[in-house]
C-alpha cells in the first residue's frame, strides 16, 4: 500500500501549492470509507474556507488535470479527500508484492544503507546493577526501532551508553579493599550489589570512606593502573551478565561506549567551553547558562563541580560531539526513562549555545514505569525486580498453559499434532513464548504510559498478547503443513495472477489491504518512535485473520480456492513472522 500512497500523494501533489509527504496521509478508521484520507483542516485555516468545501475543490481539480493514477480513485468524505485503490490493483499488484518477495523477500524493506545516518542509543543500563524489568523498556524499544530502521534502509549506529564512570565506582573499589577482595576474586553481579550496599552502609557512618571513594575516582580518572583493573573488572563482571539478558531478547550493539569511553575528551572540552565564554564560573563551579527549544529558560547546565570533578552531563555532551564528529548522523536519539527530560533538554541546551545546528536532530524518547498488579511485587524496595525474575515467572506460567492446553486438546481429538516439534522442546518454547509474552506486553504499552503488569494477562493465549500473535504465526504454518500433506499444496505457495478471481469476499480484500499497510505501520513506528504502533496493528492483522479463517474455509474447498486462500494464509504468514521478527519476539514453529 505504501506505492499507492507514494501515488495518490503524487497526484496531490499536482493540485497542491506546498507538498505532502506519502507519509501525511491517514488510514480511515472504517474501509469502506476508503484507503488514505487526506485532511484538509490546514489547508482550509490558510485559505479561510471550510474543510469540506476545499476537500470538494481538489477533488475537481484532480478530476480536471486528470492526474489520478489509474486503478486510484478519489472522493470526499467531509473534510477529508479520500483515496481508494481499486480491487483489481489489490489483488493483483498488492497480494503479488507481499507474497514475490519483489522486495528481497522482505515486504516493505528498503535497500540497505539508502536513507541516512540514524544514531540510536539504548538500553544503557549502570555497571554493578542486575538488569531491572525497568530496564526492559528502553532496551525492547530500541532494539525494535533498530532493526525496523535497517529495514527501512537507514544507517543505524547502535550505541549502549553503559553508566560506568562517577565517584559510585571509586567507592565500589574502596569495598574490595575493606571486604578483602581483589582482582583475583571470583564475583558475581550479586557479590557486586552486596559490596556496594555494605560499604554504603559503612560510609554513613564513616566519612573517611567517601574521602577515600572520591580520591579513589580521582586516581581512576588518571588511569592509576591499580584501580583501574578493580573497576575493569567490575565492567566485565556486569557485561558479561548484561550479554546473557542481552542474548535472551535477541540484542547486539554496533558500540558498548559507556559513559568512561569519553573520558580523556572531557578535560579538552570543558577547556575549550570555558576559552569562548560558554562555560562560566559561579560559585566555584562552571555551568552553562541554556534554553530550551521554546527559548524559555531552563535551570543551568552543570559540567563542572567546584572540586574540578565532571558529572553526567558532562559526559552526554562529549558523548554528543564524538558520535557527530564520527558518524555526521542525520538523526540521533535517546531512549531514557520520563525522569531525564530537563537532563536532555539541558544537555542540547549546551550544544545550541555551542551554536552546533545538528541539535535540531538530537531527540529524547522518554518512557514510562512499570507497574505491578501483584501486591509482593510493587512493595518490593525501589519497586526492584529483575528482568530474570519476571522471564522466569512468565516461563512457569506458560509450561502449566501448554501443558493444560496440550491435554485438552488431546481430549478433543486424540490425533492432535503435539504442541511440540523434535527441534523445539517444550523448555524452548516456553522461553519463546515467555520472551514473547513480555516484550510484546512492553512494546504494545505506548512508551510514555507505564507498563501495567499482570502476569495472566501478559502470558494469555487470548487478547492483545504476544503468545496470541506467535499462535496465530503457528496456526498459518500448520494450515500449510497440512494442504501440504493432504496434496492441497506444492512445497511453496507461489503468486498466481488467475487464483486472485477466486477472492471475492469483502473479508479477503480486506485482509490483503490491511497486509498491504504494513510498510505504512513501520514506517510510522519509526517517525514517532513507537513500537506500540506496530503491535498494535499486528493485533489487527492478526483478529482480521481470525474473521477470515471463520468465514472462509481454506482447505477442502475446490482445488482454485483452496490454493487462492492460501496465498492469503501464506501473506497473512509473512507479514506477522516478519513483523514480530522486527519487534524482537521468537517465532515458536508450534504452541
Ligand atoms: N545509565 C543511565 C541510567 O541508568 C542512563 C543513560 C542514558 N543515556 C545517556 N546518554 N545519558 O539512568
């Protein structure tokens, strides 16, 4: 649909004084009202007029040039100027793109590395801490919007700003010296969080401790060599238990550049800041004075503290510098928690005043919390629950539903494929479903609102779930394992230009247009950062599906429908393994 949408904006764009984007155009909410709308609401406060009477002059005025695109027809729906692709192109252009592979195999791909520079930075969770379930939302969105990005040809350059620097690991090493532990130690992430809570306990009452921890950061930051392979070894230990989540949710980095990786631009910096008037002294430490993009003032930037110490923000604004100088991005964004908004309003503050007008393509992606139904969890301290926990919760719950699942059904009908395949035990696909289940709940979740957990509810077969989508996933491979072993199907089922006469139901179009919009979908995904909009419309192939397969038999049918409806199972197919794929959940081959 994406091509159709590239057309009729085209045509518009023939009557039009200031052109749109194929991508301004909307998706009715009803289809039969058609299958882009433009909105004339702009257009009509620039002219004075109302919407409907300049959504009525455009319409005549592509009548009269003549420029619809044939197969494309318009009409007015009050204020907006519909488009309709005609059944013909749909069945016959549409259905062949998705199912030809015409785009690499990849519906809706984009060549390679044809569309600029995307630096993307996620996940960037703090050194000698176990990964939170909070973690999960910038490190499941990110990871989504990164592959989605290289799907739709951008440059994307993954960055894992890892927290690693700061007077926090000056006291961590000071632990190893009082709790008798060196580099030799064996550790783990846990003996990690217990030294640095215990000697935390002790410097409360000992300030010899926070001397100690801060020169100790000191020597860190001029390389001492003794104190720089306690905190190398800290790193490692928590890089390697980040690697194992990591690998679990299927997420690389092009960069691990954590906030240390800056380290020996910061001084050069704050120099040079301070040489052009930027950076200026008040009460003992230099802040810069900044705005925000309104031009309304913000509180100031800290860079430098009055014991000549360097802070957070400091290290995002050389950060921010290395990665321009670097890659030259044309876009650049942050995925970090709601709580950091003023940090990152501040931070491009400084690189406004530096008057560097790549800012302007600098953006934060803010998220929310995560919110648990059960009472145990959320009273927890610092609401602190780890990714594990909660995959491992989500595990055992699925085992008992495949198991009650895989007893009913053998009730039903006791020739019943099993649940499971000789290549995937049921532990893998409890992992996958369970993965599955836990992603899609936080993706399908718009980043800005908290995350509402209930375990039950996350893992359902049924609702707007991820298990319900990977089911659906499996259900189109067995429809096609069996026309296969029944002789209804060949080994692929190919595009057939004369199978497409036989699908002539309204539910069958439809689900093929709505197929044909997913493009359209990852595209917006990737325009408003927001993941939720491609789970959500994936739900919405998936109940489209459903009405399908309930109305329209597909197997055991006369051979031409047969094999015409499972193009559509087939397209259907494509569409939600690839679309899952993108948002990083695991495609079980059964449930
Ligand atoms: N490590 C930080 C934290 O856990 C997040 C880092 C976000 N990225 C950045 N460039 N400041 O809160």
């Amino acid at each position: 649909m994406e091509r159709f949408a590239q057309l009729a904006a085209q045509s518009l764009n023939t009557v039009l004084e200031s052109p749109v984007q194929w991508t301004d155009l909307e998706i009715p909410p009803e289809p039969q009202l058609g299958d882009f709308a433009f909105p004339c609401f702009k257009l009509a406060k620039q002219l004075k007029k109302s919407p409907p009477q300049i959504a009525q002059a455009l319409l005549n005025q592509l009548k009269e040039k003549g420029t619809l695109p044939p197969g494309i027809e318009a009409h007015t729906v009050g204020p907006y100027l519909n488009f309709t692709v005609s059944q013909q192109l749909v069945l016959q252009s549409l259905l062949k793109d998705i199912l030809t592979g015409e785009d690499r195999g990849h519906y809706g791909s984009l060549p390679a590395t044809t569309r600029g520079t995307w630096v993307l930075e996620y996940s960037s969770p703090n050194v000698a801490k176990p990964l939170n379930i909070y973690h999960l939302r910038p490190t499941a969105l990110g990871a989504a919007l990164d592959r989605i990005g290289r799907y739709r040809g951008y440059r994307v350059i993954s960055i894992n700003h890892l927290g690693d620097w700061g007077k926090q690991y000056g006291m961590l090493t000071v632990a190893f010296r009082v709790f008798g532990k060196t580099v030799d130690s064996q550790l783990s992430m846990l003996d990690l969080v217990d030294l640095y809570v215990k000697i935390n306990a002790l410097a409360e009452n000992d300030p010899k401790i926070g001397e100690e921890a801060k020169e100790a950061f000191v020597r860190l930051e001029k390389g001492d060599p003794e104190i720089t392979a306690l905190w190398q070894k800290c790193v490692d230990i928590s890089l390697r238990e980040f690697d194992r989540n990591y690998a679990r949710l299927g997420v690389h980095f092009d960069h691990i550049w954590g906030e240390s990786h800056y380290k020996s631009q910061l001084q050069p910096m704050l120099e040079n800041l301070k040489s052009r008037g930027i950076l200026v002294e008040s009460e003992g430490a230099w802040i810069v004075p900044v705005t925000d993009e309104a031009g309304q003032e913000l509180p100031p930037c800290l860079l430098q503290k009055s014991d000549g110490a360097t802070i957070y923000a400091t290290r995002d604004v050389a950060a921010a510098l290395y990665r321009f100088e670097k890659f030259h991005f044309d876009r650049m964004t942050y995925i970090v928690g709601a709580e950091q908004r003023l940090h990152f309003k501040q931070v491009f503050g400084v690189l406004k005043r530096m008057g560097l007008d790549w800012v302007d393509r600098c953006e934060h992606i803010p998220f929310g919390l995560y919110r648990f139904k059960d009472a145990k969890m959320s009273t927890r301290k610092g609401n602190f629950v780890t990714l594990d926990e909660v995959l491992a919760q989500a595990k055992e719950r699925v085992k008992t539903l495949m198991m009650e699942r895989q007893i009913e059904r053998q009730k039903d009908q006791p020739q019943a494929e099993s649940t499971t395949t000789s290549r995937e035990s049921l532990e893998d696909i409890s992992e996958a479903v369970a993965v599955g289940a836990v992603v899609f709940h936080d993706l399908h979740t718009d980043p800005i609102r908290d995350v509402e957990f209930d375990l039950e509810r996350v893992v359902d077969f049924e609702g707007e779930t991820g298990p319900y989508l990977q089911y659906a996933h499996t259900r189109c491979l067995s429809i096609l394992r069996k026309a296969q072993a029944t002789g209804q199907a060949g080994d692929k089922i190919e595009f057939s230009p004369a199978l497409t006469a036989h699908l002539n139901t309204e539910i069958e179009l439809r689900l093929v247009k709505t197929l044909g919009q997913f493009p359209i979908h990852l595209e917006r995904t990737l325009k408003f950062s927001k993941a939720s909009q491609l789970a959500h419309y994936l739900i919405e192939v998936t109940q489209l599906f459903g009405a399908f397969y309930r109305e329209c038999h597909v197997l055991g049918q006369s051979r031409e429908l047969t094999q015409a409806r499972l193009m559509l199972v087939e397209a259907t197919r494509r569409i939600i393994g690839q679309g899952l794929q993108l948002l990083g959940i695991p495609l079980p081959e059964k449930m």
